[in-house]
C-alpha cells in the first residue's frame, strides 16, 4: 500500500473538512498520506486529487469503532510515522436532562473508543518508526463545559485525557503525542450533522461571526505541529479564531 522510504500519516476522517484539509497539507509536506473514512467515494476523490498534484495517497474505507477492521487496516500497512485521529463528530445539542442516550453512546463510540482502538492498532508501528506521532483531534468542548453540548463535552473530555495519559505512558519512546483543540471551525459538515441535516440551524452557529476558523486554519497547524523537530512536543495546542474568547463567549456582528 505505501512506498517504501516516504514517512507515512494515516489520518482518520479523512472524507471531508479537516481531515481532508489535513491530508492535503501532510501530502504537500511530504508524506504518503493514507486517508480512512466510511465515505469510501469521498477519500478516493480527495486521494486522487492529492496524486493528480504530483503527491502520495492511498484511500482505504474504514470504520473506526470496528476494531475487527482496525486491526486489518493497520497489518495492511507496511510503516506508520504520523496517526492523526480526526474521525469523530457531535450529534444533537440538548440538555442533559432530555438528551438521548444513543446520541451520547455513539459520540463516545467515535471520538473515544474510535481514537483508542486505531491507536492501540498503530502504535506498535509508529514505535517502530523511531519517530512517531500521534495527533489526537480533540475541541475546547474537551477542556470546558458549555448548555447544550453534555454529550459530545464528555466525549471530547473522554478524548483528551486519552491523549493526556498517553503521553504519560508511553515518555521514553520514540513516539510522541500532541492534542490539537479546535474552537469554533465552519466546515461543511460538522453543524449539519450536528442538527441533523438542518441547515438553518446550522447557519446560526456561526452567524455575525466574521471570521471562524477553516478546515484549512486547521490543517495548517496540525502540519506545523507534525513537521517541528523530533524533540518538540507540542502537548496541547488550543486554536479559536479572534472573535471567540470561550465556549460560550463570542463577538457576534449584528
């Protein structure tokens, strides 16, 4: 699957806004990108376009909270140098009182145990590589609590302190483990899904906002944050456009 002497990012949720972004951005800096999502029509059109611009990717469809699939995925693989766990996503906004429990048992399924399973798969490889890193995809819900949000806040916190007690148990190897927390970032998808294919209530999560983050803004700092030098951790890294101060505090232009 991937070319021998090239250093290898596989990056999960790979079929559109940030994970897409990042894989574009990982192939222009060098590496053979692998990217893995369900979507299989979406990571080969984002694969071929990264090949047509004379860059590296394979697309192979994979569904995170499948350890079976995981498992195969990750012998399929000939070397790991960067896993960046991108796949996950928020399913409703309720309060706690009334939210659903199957929306918060797969927002867990995908963000935590997702991370987890293709994590345990890969580690032994990117051990292996003698320089590996991990980046988990986290969000400032994983530091901070917000009405509204009970559900995917406990899973993104479940997520970090994943990525936190990584770090802790695996210092001394060659891998090393950094967390990106993204505030607010408008992609296409992320606040549809959200509400269920309800574009108004979409729109309003960002509106009179005049510059909210990019899929782009994103890959752009979880590729710095690949590329520093072997030695450089980047532990946590929290990114908010300038008009977002919290989670619950935003400049909104009327």
């Amino acid at each position: 699957m991937t070319t021998a002497g090239t250093p290898v990012a596989v990056v999960t949720g790979a079929s559109s806004g940030i994970g897409a972004a990042t894989a574009r951005q990982l192939a222009a800096a060098g590496f053979h990108v692998v990217l893995t999502a369900r979507r299989k029509d979406r990571i080969e059109a984002v694969a071929a376009e990264i090949t047509e611009a004379g860059h590296q990717a394979t697309a192979q469809a994979l569904d995170v909270t499948d350890r079976e699939a995981v498992d195969a995925f990750a012998a399929s693989l000939s070397r790991c140098d960067v896993l960046v766990n991108n796949a996950g996503g928020a399913l409703g906004a309720d309060p706690v009182a009334t939210g659903d429990p199957a929306d918060w048992r797969r927002m867990y399924e995908v963000n935590v145990i997702g991370t987890l399973h293709v994590t345990q798969a890969l580690l032994p490889a990117l051990t292996d590589s003698g320089d590996g890193t991990i980046v988990v995809l986290s969000s400032t819900a994983g530091l901070s609590t917000y009405e509204g949000g009970g559900g995917y806040v406990a899973a993104k916190h479940g997520e970090h302190v994943l990525a936190e007690t990584l770090r802790l148990e695996i210092v001394g190897t060659p891998v090393r483990v950094i967390e990106v927390a993204p505030g607010m970032v408008k992609t296409d998808e992320f606040a549809t899904t959200r509400f269920r294919g309800d574009t108004d209530k979409a729109a309003k999560v960002y509106a009179g906002v005049a510059a909210p983050l990019t899929a782009d803004d994103m890959a752009d700092t979880i590729t710095w944050a690949v590329t520093r030098p072997p030695h450089v951790n980047i532990d946590l890294l929290v990114v908010r456009p300038r008009a977002q101060a919290s989670n619950s505090k935003v400049h909104r232009e009327l």
